[in-house]
C-alpha cells in the first residue's frame, strides 16, 4: 500500500496553491474583521475551474475524486486562507452528490453547470433548532400542493445562507406527526430571499463566511426541484456526509500546518536571552509533536478517501479522519499563540484567527463525542448509547 500523490495531484495542489498567492493574509484578516464573504476568492477558484474538481465531467466538471478534492482543501487552508476560504467553496465541492446520484439527467444538466461555473452559491440546509444532530426528527415539512410543494419551517447553522442563490433542503413529506428517515425528502431549489427570512448568527470565529437561520412559511418549490423519490431524502444526504468529514478533515490539517508554519517562522526569528526561542527544547517538542499529528491525520483522511473512491465503506475511516484531524489542528493553533506569547493574541500574527477557526472542526458537522460513539458501535461493536 503506498500513499504518494500521484503526478496529476502533485499537479493539482501546485495550480490551486498559485491562485492562492493571490490572496494573502491581509487579504484574510480584513475578510475576517469585516465579516465580509470572499467573492474575489470564489470567484478565482470558479474561473479555475476548480468547483467542479469532484463533478462529472459532461456537466462542466473535472470528474476526479474525494481524494484530489482533499488535496486542494487542505491546500486552501493551508495557504494562510484557512477555513474562511475553504468554506466559502466547501459546499460547492461535495454538496451536490445526491444531484449528481440521484438527480435525473434534466437536473443534472440544470443543476450542476451553475455551481461549477460559479454562478450559482448554495447553501446545506438540514439541521434544525430543536434537532441537532438527531437528523430524523426534523419538523420543517413540505406539503405536496399540485406542480408544487410549499415549505414551512426553520433551518440553523446555514453557512454562506447571505450570498447563496441556491439552497439543498432537507424536509419532511410523510404524514404529519410522524417521526424517522421515512418520509424525508430533499429538494435543490431557489433561495428565494422575498420568502425566507434569512438571520445570520454572531460567532465566535469563521467571520468571512456567514452562518443563519432561515425562517420559511409556505415557501413554494417547484416538484422538478424534488431529488430522487419523495421520501428518501435521507438516505440520499448520506452520500454527501462522509464526503463532507473527509473534507473537513482536510482543510483542518490545511489549517493546523499553517499555524505550524508561522510557529516555527516566529520561534526561528524571536530571539530572546541572546538566542533564539527555537533553540529551546520547550519550545520545539510542541511543535514537533504537531507535525506528527497533524501528518498522521493526513494519512487517515487520505485512507478514507482512497476508500470513498475505489467504492469501499468508508464511514469509520472519513469519521476518524475527521475526528484526528480536528484535534490535531486544534492543538497546534494553540500551541502557535503560545509559542507567540503575548503576540499570539494579536490579530497581527494571524494565529489567533487561526485558533478561533479550529473550533469549527471539532464541532462540526458531528461532534467528536458523537464520532467516538459510532465507533464504537459499528467498529468496535459495543450496544449503540444514543
């Protein structure tokens, strides 16, 4: 088993990490202090061609894999850009895979060129106030009225909710009352802003990329924009889910080296006591321990790509992935405000923001407490606790 990219992913990270010089970290640390989205950015990745790194190709698409997906994330954060710019296009990389399984050839060919070309934005919108991650118990319904469906209900933790034109909606169509993944359907349609209220949420980091809730009464969707079969929407969000955590998993590593970077560019360059604070071994066994964290995740998400690709089961890998790769980062943005002492929690030096945004990939979109759980269950096997 060998685990070196091959010369067309060598080539990939190279013309994502170009068009990442272009925006530097000035460039960053003003989107994050005027919590404004980075258009310029998308639309330098859409002009790339890059959106579509995971799509089919007949439909404007690269049609490569997860694991090319993973290389350019984890090259987005990394350049400085972090999980501001990885999420402004993260959506767009995996989002779309019950369209592209499950959506007919009309909604292929409507759907996804859009997004490649980076005209369209769309949003991911499942989780509920009252819900959480217990995804079968969703209350937004979806009431058939025709030609049409009309949406009622509320959504929270939208990203990129303020700029998407498009949204991917899970709501409920079985009998009113009922509970479970039976009757759950999933439509890709218009966020049509005179009739969803969208309300962003102050938090805590990630300013560049918003986060909401929507608010929808009646909403009309078209029945052309209902994915798949009506009821099965959510086993058809299942093959954007561990997409999604390796992805995640790559941009956290992404994150965590370029913390790792600047830790070792300051602790080189600091000199203090007439040396350099480098030379200290108190110093450098941190750091040197958040390599090899951070590598070794890279290795598992890579695993769980490899997977994902060749067709294999890979929820245990993707989660584990995920779940490695979001301590690793987290503890490297916080080794690299220590090692900044005082300056560390300066905006100036860019590690706090880093710190900040490493709290996204703990929490999200499944919390570790809840990766331990299902590992233990479905590897281990031990009684399901939840």
């Amino acid at each position: 088993m060998g685990f070196s990219t091959t010369e067309q992913q060598r080539d990939i990270e190279d013309a994502v990490a170009r068009i990442c010089a272009g925006f530097d970290d000035g460039y960053w640390l003003a989107k994050d202090n005027e919590a404004a989205f980075p258009h310029e950015f998308h639309a330098a990745i859409a002009a790339g061609g890059w959106l579509g790194i995971a799509m089919p190709a007949e439909y404007g698409g690269a049609g490569l894999g997860i694991t090319e997906a993973a290389i350019m994330m984890r090259t987005i954060s990394e350049s400085g850009a972090g999980m501001g710019g990885a999420s402004s296009v993260h959506m767009n990389i995996f989002g779309l895979q019950p369209v592209v399984v499950f959506g007919t050839d009309e909604q292929k060919a409507r759907m996804l060129p859009p997004l490649i070309r980076g005209e369209d934005k769309a949003c991911f919108a499942v989780t509920e106030p009252d819900v959480g991650l217990n995804t079968t118990r969703i209350k937004t319904r979806a009431v058939r009225d025709g030609d049409r469906y009309l949406l009622s209900g509320q959504k929270i933790w939208i990203s990129t909710a303020q700029v998407a034109t498009k949204m991917l909606i899970l709501a409920r169509t079985g009998e009113p009352g009922k509970q479970g993944h039976e009757g759950l359907s999933l439509f890709y349609t218009d966020l049509d802003r005179s009739k969803i209220e969208v309300r962003a949420i102050h938090k805590h980091g990630r300013h560049a990329v918003d986060s909401n809730m929507l608010f929808l009464d009646r909403v009309e969707v078209p029945a052309a924009d209902l994915i798949g079969e009506e009821g099965r929407g959510f086993k058809q969000i299942l093959h954007g889910l561990n997409p999604e955590r390796i992805l995640i998993a790559s941009e956290a590593v992404g994150l965590g080296h370029a913390a790792l970077r600047r830790a070792s560019r300051y602790a080189r360059e600091r000199v203090v006591f007439d040396r350099p604070i480098g030379q200290n071994q108190g110093i450098q066994h941190p750091l040197a321990r958040c390599w090899m964290n951070l590598e070794a995740a890279w290795l598992m998400t890579l695993e769980a790509a490899r997977r994902y690709d060749a067709g294999e089961d890979c929820g245990a890998q993707a989660n584990a992935a995920k779940f490695l790769a979001a301590e690793a980062a987290y503890e490297s943005c916080q080794t690299a405000v220590m090692t900044h002492g005082g300056m560390g929690y300066s905006a100036e030096y860019h590690v706090e923001r880093y710190l900040r945004e490493s709290l996204i990939p703990r929490i999200a979109p499944v919390s570790p407490q809840m990766i331990m759980s299902f590992i233990a269950e479905k590897v281990l096997g031990l009684p399901k606790s939840y």
